[in-house]
C-alpha cells in the first residue's frame, strides 16, 4: 500500500471565462450573465469614448436591435446621443457587445423627496 494519495486523473485545463457561460447556462444564468457583459461593454466604452458621460449613465438593456441607455441628466444623454455613431459600432465589434443600430436615451427622473 503507497502512502501517497490517490491521484485524480485530469482533462486539459480550461480557462475560466470559457468554463463560467456554460455553467451559468445549467443555473439558470444565461440571461443575468449576457446582460453582465452588456452592462460592462458599454460601461469601458463610455469610458474610453466618453469620458464625461462616464458614471453618469449605464446600459439598461438590449431590445432588439436597439441599445436602451440611462442617463443621470440631460446634458449626458444629448452627448451620448452626439456620440452614438461611435458608441453603436464600438459596441457591435466588442466581445461583449450586441448587433445593435439603434442607441435611445432616456433621462432617469427622480422622485420628489417629500
């Protein structure tokens, strides 16, 4: 009898963002992790495209062909829609992205405090 433990034969290693869609698929998650990576594309390309709207507006979600954007005031959407040839194809040849052609912005309200 060897003292050494008993050793797990293994596949080839895998990297975990290949590994993380497919899991996510058996929980469940598909939706909740595409919608992740859309949030997230958009968020680095503001960033990167337009710095002064950055953290001032968030992707909201993709309905058809169109990109549903939140601004935090109206100054932020009318230069995300200026922007928004750039945004678009940025945002199509992303890995994250979808084949969008069509940006709507749309200016968060906020309730009247009472």
């Amino acid at each position: 009898m060897s003292d050494e433990p008993e050793r797990r034969r293994r596949g080839p290693m895998s990297r975990i963002g290949d590994l993380i869609p497919t899991a996510a698929a058996r929980l469940g998650l598909a939706d909740e992790l595409r919608r992740a990576r859309l949030v997230a594309t958009f968020d680095a390309l503001v960033a990167e495209r337009v710095p002064a709207a950055h953290g001032a507006c968030r992707a909201v979600r993709v309905d058809g062909q169109t990109l549903l954007v939140e601004a935090d005031a109206p100054i932020v959407a009318q230069e995300l829609r200026l922007q928004s040839r750039t945004l678009l194809a940025a945002f199509r040849a992303a890995p994250g992205g979808a084949p969008v052609t069509e940006l709507r912005v749309t200016v968060r309200t906020t309730r009247p405090s009472r």
